[in-house]
C-alpha cells in the first residue's frame, strides 16, 4: 500500500467545502482587532484569543518595527549558540518580575513549549499525571516524555478526585508531574488549582500549570491562574504562549531558577529551534508593559464576556459556564455545527466552530471569544445574530 493513501482517501473537508459551509482556513484580509474583514466583507470578530485587543495597538506595533531596525528581521540560530539577543534576555527577566518567580524561559512557540518541557524533565521510571482535556501541546508533550520510557497516567477532566485516584496508584517516592491547563482552551473552565496543589503536596508531586488562556484574564493584574488563588509559591512551573494576550508569537516557561537553567542546557525544543524573531519578543514585551500600566482592561474583558454569556443565556442557549473569555455555544452535532457557523458567517458574525472528534459527540460547539476592545455595539450585534440564527435552526 501506497504511503500517500491516506490522504487520497481523505474526503472530509471536500465534502463539507462541496456543501458551502467549510469553516477553517478563512483569509483576514484586515485585522481591526475586534472588526475584521473576510471576502471583502466587515465582520465582527467573535472568535480570536486577542483577549486584551492589543495586536493593533501603536505601542505594539512600534515596537517591533524598531525591533527590526534595530536586529534585522530574524536571529539565524537557537538561543544555544548565536540566536540570543539581549532583547531575549530583558524580556525573561520582566516575565519573571511579572509572574514572581526566579526565571524565565522563551521558546520559539507555544506549542513547542510543553515538548520543551514536559520530555525533559520527566524521564524513565518517572510519571506524567495529566488532566484529558488539557491542550494537544501537552498531549503531545506527554507522548514524547511517554516515548522516553517515562510513563503517563491521565485523570478525568478537572475531577480531583480522579486525580487523587491515579496518584494512589503511585508509589509517593516516585517522582511526578502533574500537568493542567489553567484556563481549559475549549470550555473555559478554570482548574480547581487549591485542590490540585494539595494532592501533589500529599502526593510528592510537582505542578506545571499551562496559563496559555489565562495570562491577562485571570488572577491579580491578569497574571494569570496561580495568582488567581494566592498560589504563586505552591505552582513549580508555569508555562504559556505569546500569541494570545501578549499580541505575538512565542511561547515561555516560569519557575525556579535552578529548573529554568536545566532546561536551558537539556531541552531539544529550545537547543535545535531557532529563537524567536526581534519584532516579536518586542512585540510582547510592549504588550506586557502595556498590561501593567492598564491592568483594567482585564476587567473590561471579562464584563464584555459576562455580557455575551447573560445575553446567550437569557436566550436560551445552551453555554459552558465559566468566568473566562471563552464563551462555548453548545450546538450538538457537526451537521448543525457547520450549518450555524455558516449562517453567523453570513450575518457578519465570526466564530470557531468545534466538531468531533475534536470534542465529545454532543458537545460539538461554537466556540466563542471576545476581546477588551470589544464596544457595546459590537457585543449586542453577536448576541442578536446568535438569537437570530439560534430561531432559525431551532436551538432556541
């Protein structure tokens, strides 16, 4: 058999396209943040993890112009040998004054960061403890730690008493990791992190804790899920992304400084990747002062989701509670998911549409977001799409 036969018999995606509702891979021709433009058409953007609305902010994009300017466009090697800019350096340091914590860490992307980690640290005859529904990095970091002869035992999606459970099953003078998502990337659900952290006390147990959609939406100042609960002490490592709150790409790594340094000499993903580029490490680093000086536009983010969440409710609608950016819109079924998204498309209303087996079978979903730029207006025009659209295919 031909190695390419998968893909020949791959027909999913033409039939969807063949039916005019393929959601995925829609060009932006212009980003206003919360106002974009599709096929020519203005949109309201209810689907971006811009949380803070900063990727058009002048500070933001000034900066990596001069960033530019100053060190050229890339870095033409890994932070191991000649890809280190002293841009790299200062950014680390106030991340670590930000999360209070003794160092920092960049990767080169978010993704990338839990493979940095998670193989790394966690090594034969040792585990991996981690929630089912965290995020495909840590999947994937799991996987790669797994294939080192580590082992990896999974828990029921934020049960901590599953959680306990498994660790049951774990001599207490084996090393562990346990590993969640702060903010859950599909529902929004926040982890029961004082729970948590009291199992990996009982336990011997370490904490790495993905803050990827909860920087600047979370915890003191939006620093994200440990500050939320006065835990900043108790969580070992925190790991998160660029692409999101700070208006870039790349990802990091916050801890102690004598495990921060262990991986700077042992992580493949960090050692064999080129480092991250000047425009964007100037990029975040912009939008990090810019999260310190205005620290309420985390406020404005969350009261534009409770917004959006009381007016999906009140509808009737069928929503994943939380108090997150995310909104999730339970829809049901990939037929029905499909056709939803293309009716809001129509209407001027953009979101992501989730299917199996990217979600259970009955939770396919609308996966909605919003920013803190987000006006009034354009909060209530996505709620009357929703409602509308919501009629017409017998949701609500």
């Amino acid at each position: 058999m031909d190695l390419f036969k998968k893909c020949a018999d791959f027909t999913r995606a033409d039939e969807i396209k063949a039916l005019g509702v393929y959601p995925y891979f829609r060009a932006i021709e212009e980003n206003e943040g919360p106002v974009v433009q599709i096929e020519g058409k203005k949109m309201v953007m209810a689907g971006s993890n811009n949380y803070l609305g900063l990727t058009a902010h002048p500070k933001v994009k000034e900066a990596a112009i001069h960033a530019i300017e100053k060190y050229g466009t890339g870095c033409s090697g890994s932070r191991y040998l000649t890809g280190t800019l002293d841009l790299h350096i200062e950014l680390e340091h106030r991340m670590a004054k930000f999360f209070g914590k003794e160092a920092v860490m960049l990767y080169s992307t978010g993704y990338q960061t839990a493979q940095g980690i998670i193989p790394t640290l966690v090594q034969r005859g040792e585990f991996v403890v981690s929630d089912k529904d965290n995020h495909a990095c840590i999947v994937a970091g799991n996987l790669m730690a797994r294939g080192s002869t580590a082992e990896l035992l999974r828990y029921k999606h934020n049960d901590m008493n599953d959680l306990e459970r498994i660790l049951n099953k774990i001599p207490k003078e084996t090393p562990k990791l346990i590993v969640s998502d702060g903010v859950f990337s599909t529902g929004g659900e926040i982890v029961d992190l004082p729970q948590l952290v009291q199992l990996a006390k009982t336990n011997n147990a370490r904490v790495l804790i993905d803050d990827a959609h909860s920087v600047g939406v979370i915890g003191k100042g939006g620093r994200g899920t440990a500050s939320e609960f006065d835990l900043v002490d108790d969580v070992d490592l925190t790991m998160g992304t660029f692409s999101k709150t700070f208006a870039s790409l790349g990802g990091f790594v916050a801890g102690d400084a004598k495990v921060i340094d262990y991986l700077k000499h042992h992580s493949a993903a960090l050692i064999f990747s080129a480092s991250p580029t000047p425009a964007s490490v100037a990029a975040a680093m912009a939008a990090l002062e810019i999260l310190e000086a205005e620290p309420e536009r985390v406020e404005k983010l969350i009261s534009n989701s409770n917004r959006v969440r009381k007016g999906l409710t009140e509808a009737g609608f069928t929503i994943i509670e939380g108090r997150t950016g995310i909104v999730p819109v339970i829809v049901g079924n990939d037929e029905l998911a499909f056709k939803m998204w293309r009716r809001l498309f129509d209407e001027g209303v953009f979101v992501n549409v989730f299917i199996s087996p990217g979600v259970p079978q009955g939770r396919q979903m609308m996966r909605t977001s919003y920013m803190a730029t987000h006006e009034i207006e354009h909060l209530d025009f996505i709620i009357d799409t929703f409602i509308k659209v919501g009629k017409e295919l017998g949701l609500i």
